[in-house]
C-alpha cells in the first residue's frame, strides 16, 4: 500500500474519530441548559410570569415613568463602551464622547453625583440606587473616616441588580464594622479599575482592595477599553485628577444627561418594536448540523476562546499581566492589601465538564501570583459551600449572582481582612 493510501485511510480515520467526539459530547456532557434549543430572553420571560407583580418595562420607558414619580431619579453614567453603545441612538452620545476625548476634557467613569438612579429589573424589581459625591455606588457617609476595603470590579462589584444595601460592600457593613467603598462600574474591565486605583484609592489609601475579575466578559471588555483613552493609565505619571474636579464631571454629566433625554422618547420607542417583535427562538435542523460540523460542543470543552469570548476578541495577556503590576504597585506606596478576586461565570457551571474552564483560570492565576498578588477563588469557595451550580446566579440563567451568592462573597472579604480561615 502506497504512502499516500495510508496518509489517505489515516485522515478519514482521524475525521471519524473526531466526529464521534462531537457525538459523544453532545449526547453524555450535555449542558443544564442548551442554549440552541431556547434563548436567555425566553427562559426569564417564562420565569417572570411566574413571579407576582414581576417589573417587565424596558430600560427606557421604565426611567421615564419613575422619574414622575421621583424627580430626584437622574440617568445614570458608565464609561464602558458596551452600556454606553446600548444607550445610544443616532450616534449621538459617541460623538459626545468622541468630541470631549479628542479636546482632552475630563471623562468621568460613573454618575450621577449626589443623585438617585435607577437599577435594573433583571430580579423583576427596579430598585433606586443611591449614588456619592464622585458619581459612585455609595453614601457620603462613608467619607466621614477611614476606608477599610474599597471594591472594584464590573457590574459584579457594583452589586446589579440590588441597592446599597444588597450589593457586597453593602453586605460587609451590615455584618461587620469594615466601612467599605464600592467603586465598581457596570459594563467595564481592568483598564477602569486600574484607572480608579490611580484616580480615587490613591486619595483615600483603603487598607484593603479588592479587584473582582469576571472570567465571563473582563478579558474582551479589557481590550474594548484598549482602543480607548484609557490605556493612558499604563503610564505612571498619567492621571486626570478627577478626585479634585468634581466641577469639570458634573459639568460633563450634565451635558449627558442632556443628550439622554434628548434621545430617550426615540429610545421607548425603539423598545416597544423590539417588545413587540419577539421571537421564540426556534433553531432549525440545518442549524443545529451546522454547529455539529463546525464541532461546537468540542471547541467549548477545549478552546477558551469558544466559552468566554469570541474569536474577534483575541486577548492580548500582556496587557492584564502590566494592570495587574500596575494596580499592585499603586496600591504599595500606601501600604495596602490587594486582592485579586476571581468571579465563575455563569457558562463554567451550566457546561458540565470544561478542559476550557481548568485553563482559563489556571493562565490567569499564574499570571497573578507570579506578581506576588493573593488570588482569591470564589469558585473554590463556591464549591466549599456547595452552591457552584446555576442556582448561584438570579433565576439559573445567565446574568448576576442571587443576594446570597454577593452575601457570601462579602462573608469571605471579612474573614480575609480579619484574618479569618
């Protein structure tokens, strides 16, 4: 038999073999939840009948009706690309952006200042959320002394959905004496955090900070902020000073919040045809053999970048690895503690079994320890409470964790600054 029959016989082997992997994954590691089969919409629209005097609205229309009720309601700010495209219509808010970046004007990171905003209704209650003097998740009265732990982190951090007194820096105060500051911000990655390291702890010099990373989302949002004015904060004398120009960002957020209401009746109205226009989701054979032959089950066991983020979104590890020093030093020149904190996404427990998840969190634990960070796992500790499943998350579907899921979270922070096993 020639060479060339053999390599022949060998390759329709090897494309049999892994065709009958794809088989068997799909039929014995299936996933809690198929997502090929229904959509995260469906699933909590379901769930929400199930639920008395459940809050459906819109965003939009939402704010609109609750700021008749409450003029003290402001729209809420967040300098991450994701939420900011969202809120857009007509281009309009990116050419705001565009034309402060490009004039070098101060960018704030959260507002509004010393306003109420409005929450999300992803548990089906809009909560009113009660914002500080910088535009962040708090209330003044945590300035009147020191900061014991100050958090930072994506929407995790800043506690979505709940209020202040539900989100983990909320926790922690009402369980133990620490006065904690939240300075986490919706939507955004470690190029924001770093960013309020240098701009806010730096001033208040916490004696402990904790960066919640979300192995979901961080690493793709991390280079959406790449391409912004924010990888300026790589630089060590790079610094808007946004502590002392509280006058420049309520001047800025008032020109926002201008262009919010100029948009928002366009906005409703862009929801009701998205509302009235939903689909059930219903994927169709060729689709579902289309996933079969691109070997989807067997690139989300394997490839990291088929569970957490897609292909467009390469990472460039370089970057976390100089955030991470960056941060580490900043917090050093007062003598502070750092915490890097690793968030399970909610794809880690609806896909049963994951080469992808072990490596995932292995790269990024390497990277943080060789720079002498503690790493703190919350999925461990998940599993050490026997709650690493999709229960940890609000109604089992993709979004953010229950009120105890952040509860436990803020339990673990105290026995680490206490010194507690």
């Amino acid at each position: 038999m020639s060479v060339k029959k053999k390599f022949l016989i060998f390759f329709i082997y090897l494309i049999g073999a892994i065709y009958a992997l794809e088989f068997l994954s799909l039929i014995f590691l299936k996933k809690n939840i198929s997502l090929t089969k229904i959509s995260i919409d469906q699933i909590r629209k379901q769930k929400s009948k199930l639920i008395e005097n459940f809050d459906d609205r819109k965003d939009f229309y939402a704010f609109s009706e609750e700021k008749k009720k409450n003029n003290q309601i402001s729209p809420s700010f967040k300098f991450s690309t994701e939420v900011l495209y969202l809120s857009d219509f007509d281009g309009k808010i990116k050419q705001f952006l565009d034309n402060k970046i490009n004039s070098n004007q101060k960018i704030p990171f959260r507002g509004p200042l010393n306003k109420l905003s409005l929450g999300d209704n992803e548990a089906g209650k809009r909560e009113i959320i009660v914002n500080d003097k910088y535009g962040f998740k708090n209330r003044n009265e945590i300035y009147n002394n020191d900061i014991d732990i100050m958090i930072l982190g994506d929407s995790f951090a800043e506690g979505l959905p709940f209020n202040n007194s539900d989100d983990i820096a909320g926790k922690i105060m009402s369980k133990s004496n620490y006065n904690t500051a939240n300075f986490g911000v919706k939507g955004t990655g470690p190029f924001i955090s770093l960013a309020i390291t240098k701009e806010y702890a730096s001033r208040f010099k916490p004696k402990n900070v904790f960066y919640l990373f979300y192995e979901g989302n961080d690493l793709r949002d991390m280079m959406f902020e790449e391409k912004t004015f924010l990888k300026k904060y790589l630089n060590d004398n790079y610094s808007q000073n946004l502590f002392d120009s509280n006058e420049s960002v309520s001047d800025f957020l008032k020109e926002y919040e201008s262009i919010f209401y100029e948009i928002l009746q366009s906005k409703i109205n862009d929801e009701k045809i998205l509302n009235d226009n939903f689909i059930t989701k219903k994927i169709p054979f060729k689709e579902q053999l289309k996933d079969f032959l691109e070997l989807n089950t067997l690139k989300e066991l394997l490839l990291t970048s088929s569970v957490f983020y897609k292909k467009k979104h390469n990472v460039n590890y370089k970057y976390f690895d100089e955030i991470m020093l960056k941060m580490k030093n900043e917090i050093k020149k007062w003598d502070g503690n750092f915490y890097f904190v690793y968030l399970p996404s909610w794809t880690r427990y609806n896909n049963k079994y994951s080469i992808a998840n072990y490596f995932q969190k292995s790269k990024i634990k390497k990277i943080v320890e060789d720079r002498n960070i503690v790493f703190v796992d919350i999925d461990n500790y998940f599993k050490s409470n026997n709650v690493n499943n999709l229960e940890i998350f609000i109604f089992g579907i993709y979004g953010h964790y229950t009120k105890s899921g952040y509860e436990l979270i803020a339990e673990k922070f105290i026995n680490i600054v206490s010194n507690k096993p």
